[in-house]
C-alpha cells in the first residue's frame, strides 16, 4: 500500500528563505561543494549473464564480461551508453565509431544509442546491473523484452559523475519510474542521519519496489492507477502537500521533462536556493532519446 501524502512528520519553519544567507554564502557553498569526477571514455562490450523481471513495468538486466573490469560509477545518478546492435541477417553488429565514442566512422551508419542508470557493479564477479523501465516503445525497450543470456551489447561511459555531499540536514528525491534506479542508489548511500524525503510516481502499486530505508528515510509512492505517464500531476500535488524540513536540503528530481521543470520552479518558488536543485528530464512524451537538464 503506498504512504499517505500527509505533510512531513518534521517541523519546517513558517515561511521558507533561501538555503545560503548572504552573510555566509561563501562558507556555506563550500561546506556543501557539488564536486564533478571525470572518467576516461570508454566503449566496453559485454554479454547478457541474465534478465530478471522485478515489476510489470521494469526490468533487469546484468551483463559480464572482462571489458567491465575498472568500471568507474561513483554517482547515482551517473549514466552510460547503451549502444544497440544492429540486425543484419540474423546476426548482431555494432557501429564502428569515431575517437571520440559518439559519431560513425566516415560511411558508417548512425549509432542508436540510449541514457540508462548503471546499477549494482560487482568488480569481482565483472557483472552491471541495468534496469530498463518499460513503460513506452523505443528500440532499448524492444531489446531488453528479447534479451536473452549471451546476447551481446556495447556500453560506454559514464564520461563523469556528480557528487552530492553528505552534509545536507535533509534530501529530497522525486522522480517516476524512469528514476527509479538512481532513486534505488541513492537510498543506499544517503547518510543516516539525515532526513530524505522520497517520491515515485508509477503505474500502479504493483510497480513498487522494496527499499532498506534509513529510520528518517520516508517513501511515498504515487499511483497512476490507468492514466499515461506524463499526463498526470501527482509529484507538483505531493509536493505542494509537502512541508520541507527545517535546515539545508538538496533536491533531486528526474522524469518527464516538463514534470521536472515545473518541480524545479515549484521548490526555487518556495525559497530552496536553486544551486542545491538538480533537475534532470529523462524523457519527453513523443520524443525518442531525450535527456535534458533544468537550471535557471
């Protein structure tokens, strides 16, 4: 059943102010530094292990293979490339790419290439996780329903990861299913001190997932019960139910794109500083391959 959407257990103050006070901004920004890691770029093949359904709407695929060995995703929200194969006579083939890892050779074909969340990482076993949510038709989604173990894939990146600090009093994590397996990382790294209040959209409660929460980590799950992903506003109405906790948090949001942007507005409207906002748009209605960003 998911948790009610009753304001927060936690006082907030009457009126919400900016995070960072002029007077000690300069402290402040960098108590609570975003620092950004890059990595070397690079393209690794790697081979279905296995495909395990977790939910009607997402699944889960773990790859092997040795050209994962010093896989670098130290973020959770880090993304990869997964560059599809081709189809020619039955027989699978990957672009032949430039230096660069992201344009074809002179003559070659165009890459079909998609974002997706590295997930659990076993440096020992050399197996990645990556969770696929199912919720619309794109050739990543029309290969992960056919994957089978010992199907090959082409992955590159991530190209850097965005550390957020520890040292926020509060986080705040929002997102539909599509953020799911960032979500899923970050509540295994959020510090246990410190409060997190937490938001999934999906389709129904079958499509929840089973979490190990910190004792202030609270976990709302909202349903759109036969209504379209994109075409709902339960995150903007869980949000404006929502009283934000007293202290410095930082917000992440991910999704639909115009869901996310209205988010961001949403919270910088209510006095959050929007330099501890990260918004992210992992897809658009009626757009293949989107991803974008939110800032002001």
């Amino acid at each position: 059943m998911p948790q009610s959407l009753f304001p927060s257990p936690f006082p907030s103050p009457s009126s919400r102010t900016s995070s960072a006070r002029p007077s000690d901004a300069a402290g402040e920004e960098q108590r609570h530094a975003v620092r950004r890691v890059r990595h070397e770029l690079k393209r690794r093949r790697v081979r279905v292990q296995a495909v395990t359904r977790l939910t009607p709407h997402m699944l889960r695929v773990t790859f092997h293979g040795p050209d994962l060995a010093g896989f670098p995703s130290v973020g959770f929200d880090d993304h990869i490339k997964l560059i599809l194969p081709r189809i020619e006579n039955d027989i699978p083939s990957f672009p032949d790419l430039s230096a660069d890892g992201r344009t074809p050779s002179a003559g070659g074909a165009p890459a079909i290439m998609r974002d997706y969340t590295p997930g659990h990482f076993d440096p020992d076993a050399l197996t990645l996780d990556v969770d696929f949510a199912l919720h619309e038709a794109g050739p990543a989604t029309a290969w992960a329903l056919q994957a089978q173990p010992g199907q090959e894939m082409m992955i590159g990146g991530p190209k850097g990861s965005f550390l957020i600090p520890d040292d926020f009093d509060w986080y705040l994590l929002m997102g539909d299913e599509t953020a799911l397996p960032a979500i899923g990382r970050r509540l295994r790294t959020l510090p246990p001190q410190a409060t997190a209040l937490v938001f999934v959209e999906v389709a129904s409660s079958a499509d929840e997932l089973s979490f190990s929460l910190h004792r202030r980590t609270q976990l709302t799950w909202l349903h759109r019960d036969g209504r379209a992903a994109g075409e709902t506003d339960l995150l903007e109405q869980a949000l404006a139910r929502t009283d934000l906790p007293e202290g410095e948090g930082y917000c992440w949001i991910a999704g639909e794109t115009l869901t996310a942007k209205r988010l961001r507005h949403m919270l910088v409207a209510r006095g959050q500083s929007g330099q501890w906002i990260r918004a992210s748009g992992y897809w658009k209605r009626g757009a293949a391959g989107f991803h974008d960003s939110h800032a002001d």
